[in-house]
C-alpha cells in the first residue's frame, strides 16, 4: 500500500467515524422545526418565538433598536434572526418578506399578513372551525393541534371563549369510532 493510499484509507476512516457522530448528534438534538404555511400562523408564531429564545435571538422580533446603537454583534445576530425565520417560512410565502432587511420586519409583516381582524378572516376562520373535521390518517394529536390552531386565531381576533361551542364543535370533528366518547361526554 502506498502512502498516499494509506492517506485515503485514513481520511475515509476519519470521515466515516465522524459522520456517525453527526448523525448521533442531529438525531439527538433535533429539534421540532414548524414551517409557516397558510394555516398555522399561531402555531408557528410561538414554536419560533422558542426557536429564538433558545438561541438569544428573540430581543431582535421584540425591540426596535435605535441605528446609532447597532453593533456589528447587533447585525449579524438579526442577520441569523433573519434567516431563521425566513427558513421557518414555506417557499409560497417567501414573497411577503423577501424584501425586508431585519428580523423585526420579517416579524411585523408577517404579523400583519396574517393576524388582521378583518370581517374576511374572522368569517373564513369560523368556517373553518364549523368545517372541521378529522383529517384520513391523522393522528388524534395533530387533530388537536389543528383545533387548537383555529380556537387561538379566532381568540386573537376577539371572539368570545366559549367552551361548551368548542367541546360541540370538536366532538362533532371526530370520526364515528368515537361515538362512544362523544356519547359520554355529552351525558356528563
């Protein structure tokens, strides 16, 4: 074996060994990532505002810092805010913030887009929370979540929290293999 295979059959070794532990690593520190589409904004609002927490970004979506305060440090820490919430975002709503220059910007427009009390978006949303219905192959949890979604959106919109409409609505989401539950809550 020549030295220059040697070096190869070492470097393929190394290379090996270390993606192994990568791969132990991502798996073990993976993080639950929720991407932005039309119909989670709530939910994504908050698992980023976490995301931003964990990495001591989340002062650049909540304070508006004066110019003449910005650091290098400042910057380049909006610039990774920035980025992180631009790769939380499906490609279909990139258009809404490809031309911001701050994480804030992002943040606002963002906000904006998808939180306005318009009778449009109250009507649509309390469709679709009276349209509601269990999704093929869903599991319970993710039904959940999505009824959460829609409860929180109305919320933020000011409608009234009414927990016996919310109970009717979700047991009536459910599939016919939960009759059962329904029946006995409803008797409760």
């Amino acid at each position: 074996m020549t030295k220059s295979q040697k070096k190869v059959k070492i470097y393929r070794l190394t290379a090996a060994r270390s993606s192994s532990t990568t791969a132990d690593m991502t798996t073990s520190q993976k993080k639950v990532v929720v991407i932005l589409r039309s119909d989670n904004y709530f939910h994504w609002e908050f698992a980023m505002q976490m995301t931003l927490a964990r990495k001591g970004l989340l002062a650049h979506v909540q304070v508006v810092k004066d110019p003449a305060e910005m650091t290098e440090a400042w910057l380049l820490n909006n610039m990774k805010a920035l980025g992180l919430i631009a790769q939380g975002v499906s490609v279909e709503h990139h258009t809404k913030i490809r031309s911001v220059t701050s994480a804030t910007q992002a943040w606002n427009t963002l906000l904006e887009f998808y939180n306005q009390t318009t009778m449009d978006n109250r009507v649509t949303m309390t469709r679709r929370l009276h349209e509601f219905k269990t999704e093929d192959g869903s599991t319970m949890a993710r039904h959940l979540d999505k009824f959460d979604e829609l409860i929180v959106g109305l919320q933020t919109f000011g409608e009234p929290r009414d927990d016996t409409r919310q109970l009717v609505i979700l047991l009536s989401s459910l599939p016919t293999e939960f009759e059962l539950i329904a029946s006995i809550v409803e008797n409760s």
